[in-house]
C-alpha cells in the first residue's frame, strides 16, 4: 500500500535538498496523476484545464487525502486518530469520506457556475 518507507524516506530528502533528480519524478506525478484528474474537475465545471480554479481544486481535493499518507509522522492525521498502521476498514473508510468530501467540493463549484 503506498511506498514503501525507505522510498518516502528518500523523496522526502530529495525535496529538502531540492534535487535536481526530483524534477522529472515530480513532473511525471503531475501528468499522470494530476493531469487526468485535472480534465475530469475542468470537464465537470465546464472550465479548461488550465484554468487556475480548476487546478487548485483539483489540488485541494488530493491535499485531503495527503494528511494519511504519512502513517509515522507525528504531525499525520492517522497517529492523532491514534492509528499506527491502516487496516482495511480504516482506508474504507478515509476513502469514503474523501469520496463525500470531493463530491460536496465538486457540487458546490458546478452549482455556482449554473
């Protein structure tokens, strides 16, 4: 599930030392991550894709779900819910409630554009 912690380890320290090395990792993250789930919010609120409201929801949307990535950071989201390690149930749910969460964010946008 994830990276593995030596690989997060790693990045972590690349983007400290602000490696040049970590430019085309962040790239590519960007266009295969971000860049289809950037079409799917333009396309839902009628917008470009380079739109910058589309992009900073597109964004805020994963920025949710960042705050479980780190299971052994003391500043995560999951060792204040009290969480060592995720089990199935604990990302069942983190995934459902970012679902909500996403759709409410989405409703709102295209509500206000109509």
């Amino acid at each position: 599930r994830g990276i593995p912690e030596a690989a997060a380890l790693l990045l972590a320290r690349a983007e400290i030392e602000n490696a040049a090395a970590l430019d085309a990792l962040q790239q590519a993250v960007l266009r295969l991550a971000f860049g289809p789930a950037i079409a799917v919010v333009a396309r839902l609120l009628g917008l470009v894709e380079s739109d910058q409201e589309v992009k900073i929801r597109t964004f805020t949307i994963f920025g949710q779900a960042l705050v479980f990535k780190k299971r052994t950071s003391k500043m995560g989201a999951c060792p204040a819910l009290g969480w060592m390690d995720l089990n199935d149930l604990q990302i069942k749910t983190i995934a459902t409630i970012l679902r909500e969460q996403a759709e409410a964010i989405l409703r709102a946008a295209m509500e206000r554009k109509s």
